[in-house]
C-alpha cells in the first residue's frame, strides 16, 4: 500500500470519528435556545407595566431575540410573546404590546392584545401585521405613535440612509400613517 492510499484511509477514518463527535443538529439547537434564554434572564427590561396583578416587562436584544414576559407577584416569569418588545401600553381598548424586528433585510412588527383570564396566565393575540418593525414608539393620549424602516435612500455623499414612515395606532384595529415630523433622526430608538 503506497504512503498516499494510507494517508487518505487514515484521513477517511479520522473524519467519520470526529463527525461522530459532533453534537446533533437537536442538541445543538437545545444548546442555543438555552443561551438565549440566559441572555434575555440578564437583560434589564426597556419597558415595565403593572398590569394584572403582575408586572408585564419588554425587552430587545436586536437580531439576539427579545420578549414580553410576565414577573407574577412571587417572582416567579414567563414569556407572554418572543419577539423583541418595543412598547407596552395600557389602552383604553386593552393592554397593548408591539414587537417585531428590522435587521439584514427582514422587517416586521404586530401589535399583540395582552389579557389574562382568572386562574390562567397572560396571554397574547395577535390584533395586526404592521409594515414593519416599530421604533421611536411614544403613546400620545390615546393614541401611539411609531416610526417604521420603509426603505433606503442616497444621501449627496452616496452613503445609504434608512427612510421611515410614520404611524399612529388610534384603535385595536386601525392603523393611521400620518407625515413624520422633520428632521428625521436616523436611527431609531425602541
């Protein structure tokens, strides 16, 4: 047998045992699903409501994922949405909360009504698909207003720079786009 025919058995052979060794696709998810989960567990919360005997929190790790959770009275939490929080709010027509994520091309957001039955823990319905994933989100009486990425534009210098659009949730089924004020910051701000 020449040097090289058992170079490659040898090599052959050392590969199938090193791939024997990898983790399996499952466990390597399991891995992953349960470093997020730390990750989000360290995260201060951006947003807070007393609601339902609880408090709801929000928080927003980017493209790392982010939640809506419930911390009952006894410290004990769960997560109510999985997805980043951008704003929880108590409205006239319930407790709102909206979510979503703008990163490498991907951009959504819905608005999720919260509500809790006696006994039960809260839960989260879907009210809409916003066109995008909402920033610079601010409750303006009844109403909240939000900037969402619509798009790009070329500055003088040829650089890219993100072009939003601007809306008002007036009610849990309607959605306003109004002109948004000047100037526009260029990054937004959950």
């Amino acid at each position: 047998m020449s040097g090289l025919k058992l170079v490659r058995i040898l090599l052959v052979i050392a590969i199938m045992i090193l791939a024997g060794c990898q983790p399996s696709r499952d466990a390597a998810l399991a891995d992953a699903g349960e470093a997020q989960a730390e990750l989000l567990r360290k995260v201060e919360p951006k947003q807070s409501l007393p609601a339902f005997g609880g408090t709801l929190i929000g928080k927003d790790e980017g493209e790392w994922g982010g939640e809506v959770a419930f911390r009952e009275p006894d410290g004990t939490t769960y997560t109510v949405v999985a997805d980043n929080s951008h704003g929880i709010f108590e409205m006239p027509y319930g407790v709102i909360a909206l979510t979503g994520l703008a990163h490498l091309g991907g951009n959504r957001g819905t608005v999720h009504l919260l509500s809790r039955t006696p006994g039960a823990r809260v839960s989260a319905r879907p009210l809409m698909q916003l066109p995008g994933a909402p920033c610079d989100v601010v409750r303006v009486g009844d109403r909240i207003n939000m900037r969402i990425p619509s798009g790009y534009k070329e500055l003088p210098s040829g650089r890219l720079a993100t072009v939003f659009s601007c809306y008002a949730l007036v009610s849990a089924t309607q959605l306003v786009r109004y002109e948004c004020p000047v100037p526009e910051p260029e990054i937004c701000f959950g």
